[in-house]
C-alpha cells in the first residue's frame, strides 16, 4: 500500500509497505484524510528530538473501518466513521499509575516516536477508536487536536467564573479557547495574525488582541478591570510568552502551558510565591476528552471545518510540508486527502 515517508529533514518521498493486518482487539481503518500537526512539520524541519528517521507522519485522521478482530465489540461496524487517540500508555510508569495515561513516560505517539497514519490503512486497538458518524472529513481530523486544547482547559479548571486568555491561535489554542467558551467562561485570545484571531472570534472568543498592533498589557488591563485574566493559557512554545503568562496572570491566577519552548525560559520567579500561582503542564489528551469534544461538537454549532485552511491530495504531502515551512503565518490546519 502507498505511503509518505519524512526520509531525513526537507525530503518526503512516497514509498510502497505491507498492509496492516488486525492483531488481537484490532481495528483496520481506511485513512480518508490526514490533519498535519505541528510535530509533522518540526519532523520535516529536522526540529523534533523525538524523531528518528525514516518516519511516516501524521495522527490527526478520519477514516473508515474496513476490517477488525473478532474481540472487537459489535458495536464498531465496518462502514463507520472513526477517528483515533494515537498515543500509547505503559500502564507502569509514575504518571499511568496514577492515572494520567496521557503523559506516559514512555509514550509513542504516531507519527513522531513511531510511525504515522500518513498510510492508505492503519491498524489500531479499538480501546483507540472513537465513532464520529455525521461529521466531514475535515470535522473528523480536527477532533483530536481540539482534545488537546480541551485537556489544557481541564488541567486549569475553568468555569463559567474565570476569563480565560489564550497565548497563540494555532488549532491547539483555539481548542482551548472553544473549550473555554463552551464552558461559559470570558475567553481573550491573542496572537499576531488577525485572520487567525477571526477564527477566535468566530469560535467563541469574547475578545482578541492582536499584540503586534495593540498593547497587550493595556488591553487586557482594560478588559478585566485591572485584575488580570485568572487563567492563561500558553499555546506557542517561545520563551518570551511563558514568561509573559506568568506576568499577566492575575494574583491567585492559574498557568497552563501546552507549547513546547525550544530554549531556556527565565523568569521573576519571585512572581510564583507573590501571587500565589498555579502553574501547570499540559499534554495530549484522555479518551474521556475526545468523547468530551466529539459531544460538544454535536451538542453545539461551532463550525470547525473553518480550522482548515489549505487542502491537498497524499501524493502532494511533500508540497504541503514545503509549503507549511514556507508560509506558516498562512496555516491554521493543512488536510491531505487520501
């Protein structure tokens, strides 16, 4: 069967590998369309240090299920449309035993420290599988990384009470700021790229700023009365807006930080005991929250095919890759269709 293999960083080839066969609790699903992450275009940079080579991307996907094993419940039909959670779970490690699955010590994401479902079929448990029946193609890969932004919300506890801002309007931000707003809460979302920042507002955001053309500071100042937002949410991974989280944070306030800081980051640290803040890690997601996304997305009208802002077929991965690197202000959600 066809695939699309990152050879070594800049160079994408397609290639020819075995079909998956269902192994115990299995389920074969037909890939019809692929979300590329941003761990697919750091692969293809060369930037991702979880990353061997040869590697096969991808794990935001929607497919179909063609075939499974005869442990698998009945309720997954073949002809149903699924998408998946592509991360594993020692059930041995500090973080499993404690029930926090999602940040195994020893997980293998698809696509970065295993291979990926950039592949015309792909085998997984179908404890993995989740039915997503009624949904596009395009609503179907963006529900997994949506689940992202949806755990980042958990890990801070938002409700109805809090303003929530979220730093960056890339499709994890804004899973946490659709998160935020679903639970009522006042989201300001910012970022320095107004079409992204539309996106906000059109997924709920109460406010946007734009910080290359606004004061940040005196915006949100104005925005919540001088307190500061009680939670921030960092979805960038550079080291000025981690810093920048701890800074605007109100007293009492909650951190979250989702993004990955390629370099050390230096604080006032004295800012952690003066206001007394939480400040917290975020990573991948529960079942429980894909489940959580996928009944929001029913239960409610956002439109989150409006994530996806360029399209292209599996053969021409190696362009949308080329691309990506190229213009990334220009990306929210790259789709590849198989």
């Amino acid at each position: 069967m066809k695939a699309i293999r990152i050879v070594e960083p800049y160079k994408v080839e397609i290639c020819d590998i075995a079909e998956p066969k269902a192994g115990p609790e299995d389920i074969i699903i037909k890939v019809k369309a692929l979300g590329l992450c941003g761990s697919d275009l750091a692969t293809y940079r060369g930037l991702n240090p979880m990353v061997s080579y040869p590697r096969i991307p991808g794990h935001e996907i929607a497919g179909e299920i063609v075939d499974k094993d005869s442990n698998v419940p009945a309720d997954f039909t073949v002809g149903a449309s699924v998408t998946i959670s592509p991360y594993t779970a020692c059930q041995k490690c500090p973080a499993c035993r404690k029930g926090r699955v999602n940040c195994c010590q020893y997980n293998q994401t698809m696509g970065v420290q295993r291979d990926g479902a950039a592949t015309q079929y792909i085998a997984v448990p179908y404890q993995k599988v989740f039915q997503a029946d009624g949904f596009s193609y395009e609503q179907t890969v963006c529900i997994e990384p949506l689940s992202v932004g949806w755990h980042a919300i958990n890990r801070a506890e938002v409700s109805s009470e809090d303003t929530v801002l979220v730093l960056g309007c890339g499709v994890i931000g804004l899973g946490a700021a659709v998160a935020s707003a679903f639970k009522n809460a006042s989201v300001i979302a910012v970022d320095i790229d107004d079409g992204k920042l539309e996106k906000a507002k059109k997924l709920g955001a109460t406010y946007v700023i734009n910080s290359t053309t606004e004061n940040l500071e005196e915006k949100v100042n104005q925005i919540t009365s001088g307190d500061g937002p009680g939670v921030v949410v960092e979805a960038i991974g550079l080291s000025q807006t981690f810093t920048k989280a701890v800074e605007i944070v109100s007293f009492a306030g909650r951190v979250v930080y989702i993004g990955y800081p390629k370099e050390k980051v230096e604080y006032e640290a004295k800012l952690f005991v003066s206001k007394e803040l939480d400040i917290k890690g975020s990573r991948n997601a529960f079942n429980s929250e894909i489940y959580a996304v996928i009944d929001m997305l029913k239960s409610s009208k956002i439109d989150i095919a409006s994530l996806v802002t360029q399209r292209f077929i599996i053969d021409e991965t190696a362009m949308a890759l080329d691309f990506w690197d190229k213009n990334t202000a220009k990306v929210t959600k790259i789709v590849v269709l198989f």
